[in-house]
C-alpha cells in the first residue's frame, strides 16, 4: 500500500469514548462535530482518545488529508513528513477555533 510499513488499525470508537472524548474538548453538543482520529488509522493512528478529537463538521479535513495519502503512496513524503503536516494543520484548527477565528 504504501513504500514504508505503515501498520493497520481496524477503526472501532464506542459512543462512551466518543462523549469522553467531547467532554475533554469542551463539546457538549456533538450535533454539528465528528469524533475523529486525529492522525487517521490509514498513516498509523490509533484508536486512543489521545488521537482522537471532535473535528467540527464545516472543516473537513479530508480533502488535505486524501492528498497527503498520496504522497506517501507514491513516496514523494515519508510517514513522517506526512504526520508533522497533518498535526500543523489540526494545530492551526484547533487554535483558530480556541481564538474564534
């Protein structure tokens, strides 16, 4: 699948750690948020609720994430490389949301 070994994870959340994961973030509604993993299972990520968050439904980060995924399949990135780009552009949400941005 990709060049480099990167390990599967069958993608499995409870709703319990899906509210435990909320409540931590300060969502009490999750109406208009996804529980999401916050480095996807697909480039390495588990099924922690360290590595999940509640992604709010009007960003997606797909599209960014998707293009990523290519990149390490055709080995123009590394895992590595691919990982620190997703965790500044969930950074960079997440900040912007905490400032009201």
């Amino acid at each position: 699948r990709y060049n480099e070994n990167v390990p599967v994870c069958e993608r499995h959340v409870s709703p319990a750690t899906k509210d435990k994961v909320c409540k931590r973030d300060g969502v009490k509604d999750r109406t208009n948020y996804l529980v999401d993993h916050f480095f996807p299972l697909s480039l390495g990520g588990s099924n922690s609720e360290k590595n999940l968050w509640c992604e709010p439904k009007s960003l997606n980060t797909a599209p960014q994430e998707y293009k990523l995924y290519e990149e390490l399949k055709n080995g123009t990135k590394n895992q590595a490389d691919v990982l620190f780009e997703i965790k500044m552009l969930k950074t960079k949400i997440i900040t912007d949301l905490n400032r009201g941005i």
